[in-house]
C-alpha cells in the first residue's frame, strides 16, 4: 500500500513538472515572438507616422494645437 502511494507521489511530481517545464518553454517561446516586430524598422517608423496622422487629425477637430 506504503509503494502504491509512494510510486503515485513521483508520478504526479513529474507530471507537474513537466507542466512546469512546459509553461517556461511555451513563455520563452512567445516573448521571443513579441520581439519580432521591432527587429524591422519600416513597420515600426509606418506604425509611428500613422500614429502622428491620426493624432494631428485628433488635435485639429479639437481646435488644440501645440
């Protein structure tokens, strides 16, 4: 009874684990991914020059200028 419970003890230490293994992979793998987009510059600067666009349009129909 004493090794039932013992080997059911190691099986859900790995089993947990692995879990945890997994989830420092799965973490690992998508802030790489995050990254990504700011290694080209052309969309960044297109993303910053329409961001500039829309906010001056915002400015202007508030009557704000700065």
């Amino acid at each position: 009874m004493a090794e039932e419970q013992a080997q059911e003890k190691d099986n859900s230490t790995l089993y947990i684990g692995g879990i945890i293994l997994i989830t420092i992979i799965g973490v690992f793998i998508l802030k790489g991914r995050e990254t990504e987009h700011l290694q080209s510059g052309a969309s960044t600067e297109s993303s910053q020059a329409a961001y500039e666009a829309a906010n001056a349009k915002r400015l202007a129909q508030r009557n704000v200028f700065e």
